[in-house]
C-alpha cells in the first residue's frame, strides 16, 4: 500500500490531502493515469512528482511503503 | 535536518535568521526579505496562504545552502519561509548569507531566491475581490515545458 500526497490546486480539486493506493510496481507515470482518470485530477500532468521526499521521474517504479507526493508548479518565495 | 532552514507557522523574525549566520570570519551578511505585494499587474490581493510540503521543504532549503557552499566557498546560509494566511506587506521568506566579501553574499542571496522558486514545495493562493487561485510559477515566470523541471535543475 502507498500513501498518495497532494498539495494546493490539485488537493482542492480531489477534495483531500491524502489518500491510499496500492500502487507497488507501478511507474509514476502511471499512477498519475490511475489518478487523473478516479478524480479528473487533469493538472496531474503538468505536476512533478516526489518519492518519500526526493524529485521522481515518470519511471520511477513504485515500491512497498514508499509515500508519493505530487507537486504542482511551486510559488514559494 | 539543519536548523538553518525551516518552515514556520508563525511570523518570521528576521533578527533570529541573521543571527544564525553571523560569525567572526564574515565582513558581509546579506538579508533577502520576500513580503506580500498589494497589486500584481494591476490586480489586488487581498490576502495570500501560503501551503507547504513541509519536510521536504525543509529538505530543499538545506540543499539550497549546500549548492551555495559549493558554489561560494565560505558561505554560511539560513532560510526560513512562512506558511499559512498572510496579509499584505507580512514577511514569507527571509534570507541571510554571510560571506567574506559582500560581493559573493549578493549572488549567494540571489541564487537562493531563485531556487525557492525553481525546486522547494511551497504554494502560494492569492486572494482577490472577485476570486482566488493557487499560482503555478508557470504562470509568472517560468515554464516547465516537460511538466516539470530539468532533472539538473532539481538534484
């Protein structure tokens, strides 16, 4: 089981902040399909992505445990 | 995780930052304070939020100040940004890099602001008279043609 991060736009649109998804051995790119097709999270795509607190690329394959966060164009500063 | 670079809910002291970075063998301490803007192109704010994903936030700020030792040598570095509501003209970043000599404590500071921009999870909504909105910096300045930004830009 993974446990799925979101932040701003995308955490308003899903209407939570996080939620739990089998997603072991699954690329990052596609767990961004999963998501965009169960909650029209189209912003997914322009979203970086980050495993257990570090940049991920899309093919990063998803491993038991690991908590993935997905990151909209920052605005810090 | 440093002390250096944190992620705060209550208002930033600017003195606590500088103070961190202030040591004997420095002859410049460069403080860099970002405060919430009233108008952007002729629109107002009315307040802003500020949301961060705060331990790896807190992560990217430390690595922001190991990039500026490597770059600087000699640089010592502190970076605390704020989150949650702000009003117009309250502090959400504040900066101090001492260095030797002052030039390297401008670029050191700039480059700081930059990367903030460029790599740490933090998230702006601005609020308006007619609306509000989270802003994506591709929409002010830079654009991630691929989604996202360059793998050397983030490691």
């Amino acid at each position: 089981m993974n446990k799925i991060l979101l932040f701003a736009g995308l955490q308003e649109k899903a209407g939570k902040a996080e939620l739990q998804l089998e997603a072991v051995n699954k690329s990052i790119k596609e767990v961004k399909e999963l998501l965009k097709d169960s909650y029209q999270l189209e912003e997914i795509d322009t979203s970086m992505a980050a495993v257990n607190e570090e940049y991920a690329n899309g093919d990063f394959v998803v491993k038991e445990g690991d908590t993935i966060a997905f990151i909209p164009p920052v605005s810090g500063g | 995780m440093s002390n250096k670079f944190w992620i705060s809910e209550k208002a930033l002291d600017i003195q606590e930052v500088v103070d961190l970075v202030t040591r004997r063998e420095a002859g410049a301490i460069n403080t860099f304070i970002g405060t919430v803007r009233e108008f952007t192109k002729g629109k107002r704010t009315l307040l802003l939020e500020y949301q961060a994903y705060v331990p790896m936030a807190e992560k990217k700020l430390a690595q922001i100040g190991e990039e500026i030792k490597e770059k600087w040598p000699d640089t010592d570095t502190a970076i605390a940004h704020r989150i949650g509501r702000l009003d117009i003209t309250d502090i959400a970043v504040v900066i101090a890099v001492s260095t030797p000599h002052r030039a390297d404590s401008y670029d050191a500071s700039r480059y700081a602001i930059e990367r903030i921009k460029e790599i740490v999870p933090i998230w702006k909504k601005e609020y308006w008279e007619n609306g509000e909105e989270w802003i994506g910096d591709q929409k002010e300045q830079k654009a991630y043609p691929k989604g996202q930004p360059d793998e050397e830009d983030l490691t």
